[in-house]
C-alpha cells in the first residue's frame, strides 16, 4: 500500500462523502466502541439545542468491533482531503490510527492502517454516558444547518443492517432505536420517515403551545392577585385616622374623639398603603402631628406631579404648534409655487401665439 491514505468513517462518513476517494471498503476496527456521545452544534444541532452524533471510546475488549467504511484518498488530493475534513470534522480534534479489518477477508486492504477523528473525552462537546431515553428524545428533537438528528441516526442504522454483516449494530445503537420506536409509532428504523416525524413533531408544538398558554394564564391570574393584594392593603385616610385615635384614646382610658379630622383637610377619597399607617405609627405616637407630615408630604408629591404634568403637556403643545406651523408654511409655500407654474404657462402659450408656432403633439 505504500504511502496510501486511508480515512475510516464510523458516522456521517459512511455515507456523506465530499472528497475524492479512489476505493470504498466496508469493514471494522477493533478496540473501540461506538457511542452517541459527542453534542454537534454545527451540523445536527446548534449551540441552543445540541444534536447528538457518534464518537468512538476504547473498549476493554481488545476485540470488540466497530463496523464502517475505509475510503483510499485520491492520489495528489490528500492535502486538499485533509483540509476540508479539518473543517468538517473539526470538533473531533486530532487525528488517530486504527488497524482496519474489511468483510471481505481475501481483499487486499486486509490489516491496513486508517486514519480515524476521535473525539477527546475532555472536550467541551463531549457528552459522556446517558440513558437511551434521554439520547433518543435528543436525537428526535434536535435538527442544525447539515439537516435533522434523526436522519444521521436513520441513515447510520440503515448502512450497518444493509451493509454490514448480521449482528453488525452496536448493542448502544440499538437501545435507542427501541426507544425512537416506542416515541415514534410505525416509525421502524430502517429508513427515515418523514410522515412520523412530522406527526411528533406536531403533538409537540401543540403541547408546547398548550404549555405556553398555561404560564400566560398563570401570569395574568398572578398580576391580578398581586393588584388585588395593593388594594387590599389601601385604608381610607380619614377613617385610618380616626380609628388611630380612637385606638390611643382607648390605651390613655380616655373617650373616645367625635372626629378630629376637620383642621387636618384629608379628602374622603384619599387612601394610604396599610404599611405606611404601620410606619406612621412607629415613628410618631402623636396621630394629629404624623397625619399632618404625611398629608404635607403627599400634597408636595401631588404639586410636583401636577406641575411636571403641565411641563409635559406645554412641550407637547409646543412641539403640536410647531409641526403645524411648518406643514402650514409647505402648503402656501406649494400653492405659490402653482400660482407661478401657472403665470409661467400663460406666457409661454402667449409667445408661442405671438411666433406663430404650433404645439407639439408631446405637449399636453
């Protein structure tokens, strides 16, 4: 074989194939384990929701087999090959070797060696170990700019049971495919169908939607709970005011005042936070005295408020005026120029009267 380039393809390789090659040979390396394990966050998936593909991990049998294709590069087309499977292949870093076996045991090729991408377990795409559940919902769920998950998944299924030798799927790639079965009834992973995705896929944005609904409502019914808890809290001022001093009156043993609101001019519709009442009362113990601050304070408020108010509507009135003025000054400034379109055709007519000339058929 000489100084022949061989690439071993264990995933998307097996049958996505953007380089020259001169041979294709189905076969296996040993020592390895095929696992769903590595995030794609730029072909199956994105950076938001990550895809899942298949990595290689060693195995503590040294004869356990992972199945795929071996590709001869194309002579002179290696530099070429090794940069665009750089950038293809680039979440997998460095390249490693791995002896590889082909189905057909009087080939040639038997014993070569293949250059294979491995995905670092210390990468920050490599996903570990998890349950067949958790990967199929992931692999259903996921699609990125090289097409959906579940196709890879489809595709790389369909390549060992009609590629390879019986007894060729990994016993981890077959859990999952029992799990994408339950999830997608009549969906059996010899091939990819679309009818069955597409009926998940729909139950799932309608659960979605439905779920959307719910945090909408929940939201509503919470501001409303909130809004209803502030009015809860708000007491009329004149009559938190008198029950104050009735409350004093009583702890002094003494009757009971009439009223006593008369000289503090609270308005009847004038309400306060119940929490405000509270801290009245902690830092004043004489009724009149805290009343009389918080009502001086509160027309202060009302003032500025009043006063920026007409601030804003006067800008606004301003800024209305303005606009009118200048569309005003367009408009005459428009009909004067009509007038002088106008004068300006009455002398031309005029002269052309007077030079005898006709009007051409262009003119109107």
């Amino acid at each position: 074989m000489g100084g022949a380039v061989w690439i071993f393809g264990y995933g998307s390789l097996v049958w996505k194939t953007d380089f020259p090659y001169e041979k294709r040979l189905v076969g296996y390396v040993t020592g390895y384990l095929r696992r769903f394990w590595q995030a794609s966050v730029d072909h199956r998936g994105t950076h938001e929701k990550p895809g899942r593909v298949v990595t290689l991990v060693p195995s503590e049998d040294k004869d356990a087999r992972v199945w795929g294709a071996a590709y001869l590069i194309e002579e002179g087309k290696e530099e070429e090959t090794w940069a665009n499977l750089g950038i293809r292949e680039i979440t997998y870093g460095p390249v490693k070797s791995a002896t590889f076996y082909p189905k057909d045991a009087n080939s040639d090729a038997r014993g070569i060696f293949v250059h294979v991408y491995i995905a670092p377990s210390e990468g920050p795409l490599f996903l570990g170990p998890t349950c067949p559940k958790v990967a199929a919902q992931q692999i259903i769920s996921s699609c990125g700019p090289s097409g959906k998950n579940l196709e890879y998944f489809q595709r790389l299924i369909a390549f060992l049971r009609d590629e390879c030798p019986p007894g060729s799927l990994d016993q981890h790639v077959i859990e999952i495919q029992h799990v994408i079965d339950d999830i997608l009834p009549g969906n059996k992973s010899s091939y990819f169908q679309e009818k069955a995705y597409k009926e998940w896929k729909d139950a799932a944005d309608l659960a979605y939607k439905s779920e959307q609904e719910k945090q909408r409502e929940k939201a509503k019914l919470d501001a409303l709970a909130k809004k209803q808890e502030e009015e809860r809290k708000k007491i009329n001022c004149k009559k938190a005011f008198e029950a104050w001093k009735a409350e004093k009156a009583v702890k002094q043993k003494k009757p009971v005042p009439s009223s006593g609101t008369e000289n503090l001019n609270i308005p009847e519709d004038n309400v306060m936070d119940s929490e405000e009442l509270g801290q009245l009362k902690r830092v004043d113990a004489n009724p009149e005295k805290a009343f009389t601050v918080w009502l001086s304070k509160k027309n202060r408020q009302r003032a500025e408020h009043i006063k920026r108010t007409r601030i804003r509507q006067a800008k606004l009135e301003r800024t209305a005026r303005n606009q009118y003025n200048l569309a005003k000054d367009a408009y005459h400034a428009w009909i004067l120029s009509l007038d002088f379109r106008e004068e300006m055709d009455q002398e031309v007519e005029e002269k052309m009267q007077e030079l005898a000339l006709e009007r051409p058929p262009w003119v109107p």
